[in-house]
C-alpha cells in the first residue's frame, strides 16, 4: 500500500550534491527533479514529500544545526569501453563489406548497409555510451569516403532530434517549478487508488490529445513525458535511486507504446500521415478523408489501447499495484502546497502557449520547434530554467545526437538505393508466390512492419516504401483502400519496435526507467500483438464499414 511521506532524509537533489530552491508550501523545488537539473552549492534539505510505501503520513524535520552535513559524493566513473561488444559491432560491419554487393544495390549503398548495421549493433549492446556509438558510426563513414561531412551531419537540421531535445529542458522546468509535483498529485488524487488506474488516465488523456497535436515527439516529450516523470518521482520511483520498478519502468513502457497506437488512429497525429494520404490518392485516384481514415482506425485502435496497460501490467508489473490511501494523502499534500508560485505559473503560461502552438502554429505557418522554443524562452528569460542546466542535461545532448546520426545513415541508404532495391525484391517475391489475397496481404503487411528495424523515421519509411507495397498488394488483389490505410496506420504502430524508430520513442527511452534489452523485447511482443489486432479485428471491422 502507498501513502504520502515526509521521511527525515535530504532531498533527492541534496544528495547528489546539488542545492534544492524553495518553492512557498512544497518545502523545496528541487526535491522532486532529477539531480542533475540543478546546479549550485550543497546544501540540505530536511522535508520531502514522496508517495511512498507505508502504513501512515509522517512529517520530520530536522534543525539544520542538529543535522551532520552531507559527505561529498565521490565522482562518477566513467563508463569504459566495452572492447568485446564493440569488436562484435566492427566485425558486423566488416563482414557486410566483405561480401559483394547483390546485383542491383550500388557498392555505396552495400558499405553504407554495413556501417549502419554495426552502429545498430552498438545502440544495441551499448559498448560505449549511444551517442558515442553513434558519433563513431559517422566518423566511420566519413572515414571510408561513404558520407560527406554534410551528409553525415545533415539529420542535425533536422526538426525531431531538436525538438525531443528542447522537451527535455522543457520536462526540466515543469518538474523544477513544482508545477509537475501540483499536477502529479492532482491525478493521484482522483485515479490514485491503483497504478494502472493512474496509467489508463494517462494513456487515454494522450490518445484524446492526439489529433490536435500532429508531432508525436511534441506530444510525448514535451507534455506527457513531464506528467508521467512527475508522477514516478511523486511516487518514490526513480532510476537514480535504483527504484525504477516501483512504478516507473511499467509505466514509462505502457506510455510510450500506447504513443504508437494514438498516432495510428489520425491523419493529425503524426505528422508523416499526411504524406501516406498524398501517396495512396497518387495510387488510388482519390484521397482519404481524415473522418475514414479515424472511423477505420477506431476499432483496433481501442483496443490495443485498452489491452496494452493490462498487458504490460502482467508481463513487467510494477512493484507496487494498490495505492488505497493514496488520492486522500495526494489531497493532504494539495492543500499542503498552497496557491501556485511565480514559477508554477510561468511555467503553466509557457506549456500552455507551446501546446496552443503545437495545435493551431499550422496555420500561422509556425513549426514544432519554433513553438518549443517560444516556450523555452519564456522560462529562460524568467529564470526558471537557466542555460547552464540545458547544457548540463546530458540525456538530452546525447539523445540528440544518437537519433540524428541514425536518421543521417538511414536516409542515405535510401538515397542510395537501397531500400528502393529492398522493396523491388520484396514486391517480385510476394507477386510470384501465387497467394490468395488476404495472405499475401499478411506477407506484405509483415514485411512491411519489420522493415522499420531499418528506419529512424516514419516519414522516411513511408517515403520509400509505401508506395511499392501498396501497389503490390493492390496487384495480388487486396482492396486498394484497405491496403491504404492499414499500411499507412500500421506505420506508426511500427514505431514500437525499437528506441529509435519514433519521435516519442527516444524521450522515453531517454528517461533510463526502462532497460534496452526490456525495450527491444516488449517492443517486439506488442508488435506481434498489435498486428494481429489490426489484422483480425481490423479487417472485421473494415468489413463492417464496408470498405470490401
């Protein structure tokens, strides 16, 4: 069971060794941040508020005086190179360059598969650090004449590497100014009972907000990454701490994939489904409509929302399940807390501005990043984020990093030609094999899907491969409209698969609540999951509607 803390213990950012700032009712503003979001001298902090195990509500203090003053924590080692991973990742490579390329694939392309594979290899198994493996894998290329300098680094004027970066310092206000800690405590207060009570709150809030945010990156880091982070906290669970399981990794997991489903069920979820509606009208003769794409989507979709929070909740439970006491403590706290301070209400004013944008900046001709950006510098201006804590944000920097070298390499493999050889062959193989329709269908559905391990990016995918698999499916006789948007909606589910390969994707995995191996593994399990729902239930329901 659950209840509200106060245990006699330094605050969270005091014993890292950084200096909490008072906030008016909260105690201390930096108790709920991570630790590395502040930066000054040590000092201690005696009253925290956490939802924590425990059968009551204490409330300790402790006189600065009485309390002995912290001991200096000894510096981080840096994490060494792992020699046999990483020559595990180099031999990959060497052996894609080794063999001769396919009849039809340029001898650019074969090398630029091998470099591309063995960096995937090392996001993988992690022999150094991601954006260190990723940083080697363009140096890699460069090396080897594959790449040019602005080739290599072209991705990093790209919009969703940026704009999963300013979420996190955007995340760091919002947990820094207390208003996380308001909000957190506000959802406990009325979903709190249970955690997957509280993960269906979060869950279906996304999956409304959905088609009025077209950036999923947006969507995730910049709004309900921050709520979710502050809940974990709230709650006592954190991967500084070794706490992750409490709650944390569950939740961040079932989170991030609900992500892939809600951007699925509308044309103005992700902003690559667009592309997919102008590319099924050039094959079809005519465009689907934003109200059939969201009634043929709405079936499955429901679904997999509904059934992935019991899903994970029984294949990675978190270690605490029932929270009885917790909404009325998390009201105690509320109370506790006060009118909202100057910080909490720039920082309200600011997310709500940067959300307004993120809806209607379209039509003003605004972009995601310049609408994260104004947020941003209204709580750089006002001091409630300063630019030493964005540059001291190491997840960010280095999240940034990974995923603009991955979408680097990924979209030269395709300008290359590649992935257009990939499909020709994928096309002639499913054409010849003489299946029904609805099997060859599934064929091309599942190759379709899998094929994303190659992509860091829906558009990119959709971009060069949409096209050819619809056109072969419509050729082996799958409705033209059926193949359109199960292919289209499936290439955001798609995204689930690996920690790269949607904008939500990276910030979550970003957070450290979830290990790689468990990601890539549930990644896969939902996968299989989810395209048996959109298949099965999709196609009756599909019938249903009379779209075949």
């Amino acid at each position: 069971m659950l209840c509200l803390q106060r245990p006699p213990l330094q605050c969270a950012a005091a014993r890292h060794g950084f200096a909490p700032t008072r906030v008016p009712g909260l105690g201390h503003r930096g108790c709920p941040a991570l630790p590395h979001l502040i930066a000054s001298k040590p000092k201690p902090c005696h009253i925290r508020p956490v939802l924590g195990a425990g059968p009551c509500v204490r409330i300790q203090a402790q006189a600065a005086a009485a309390s002995p003053a912290p001991a200096k924590p000894p510096a981080k080692k840096a994490k060494q190179a792992d020699l046999k991973k990483l020559a595990i990742c180099v031999g990959l490579g060497a052996a894609i360059w080794a063999i001769p390329a396919p009849a039809g694939v340029g001898l650019p392309a074969w090398r630029l598969l091998g470099i591309f594979l063995g960096t995937i290899a090392g996001i993988i198994t992690q022999p150094l650090p991601l954006g260190a493996v990723a940083m080697m894998g363009l140096g890699a290329a460069q090396l080897t004449g594959i790449l040019t300098f602005q080739a290599a680094f072209s991705a990093f004027a790209n919009e969703i590497p940026w704009l999963i970066a300013i979420a996190f310092w955007l995340s760091g206000g919002f947990i820094r100014s207390g208003l996380g800690a308001r909000i957190a405590y506000s959802i406990v207060s009325v979903f709190g009972k249970t955690t997957l009570g509280l993960t269906y709150s979060l869950t279906l809030a996304e999956a409304l907000l959905a088609p009025a945010i077209p950036s999923v990156a947006a969507r995730a880091g910049g709004l309900f990454l921050p709520l979710a982070k502050a809940l974990c906290l709230a709650c006592g669970s954190d991967p500084a701490n070794g706490t992750e399981g409490k709650m944390g990794s569950y939740l961040m997991m079932t989170c991030f994939l609900s992500t892939t489903i809600s951007s699925a069920m509308f044309i103005t979820a992700m902003a690559a489904n667009p592309l997919a509606v102008n590319l099924a009208a050039e094959t079809l003769g005519y465009t689907i409509s934003w109200g059939t794409w969201a009634l043929s989507a709405l079936a499955p979709g429901l679904v997999c929302l509904l059934l992935t929070p019991a899903l994970m909740y029984v294949l990675y439970p978190p270690q605490v399940k029932d929270t009885p006491d917790a909404p009325a403590k998390a009201k105690e706290e509320l109370k506790r807390l006060g009118p909202m301070s100057r910080d909490e209400k720039i920082t309200a004013f600011a997310l709500g501005l940067t959300v307004c944008l993120w809806i209607g900046g379209q039509s003003l001709g605004i972009n995601a990043v310049a609408a994260a950006l104004a947020g941003l510098s209204i709580l750089l201006v006002t001091n409630v984020v300063t630019w030493e804590q964005c540059l001291s944000d190491n997840q960010a920097w280095d999240t940034l990093t990974w995923f603009a070298a991955l979408i680097a390499m990924a979209a030269y493999l395709n300008k290359y030609g590649f992935i257009s050889w990939f499909s020709d062959k994928v096309v002639g193989m499913v054409g010849g094999l003489g299946l029904s329709w609805q099997a060859a269908f599934g064929v091309v559905t599942a190759l379709y899907f899998y094929s994303h391990y190659f992509f860091a990016s829906g558009a990119a995918h959709i971009g060069a491969m949409y096209t050819a698999f619809v056109s072969v499916s419509i050729a082996c006789g799958t409705p033209g409209i059926v193949a359109a948007l199960a292919l289209g909606q499936l290439s955001n589910v798609m995204g689930c698969l690996t920690t790269y390969g949607i904008g939500s994707a990276p910030p979550y995995y970003g957070t450290g609540y979830v290990p790689q191996a468990k990601w890539y593994q549930f990644g896969f399990i939902f996968s299989v999951i989810y395209l048996v729902v959109w298949v099965g239930v999709g196609s009756a329901w599909w019938k249903v509607l009379g779209l075949y």
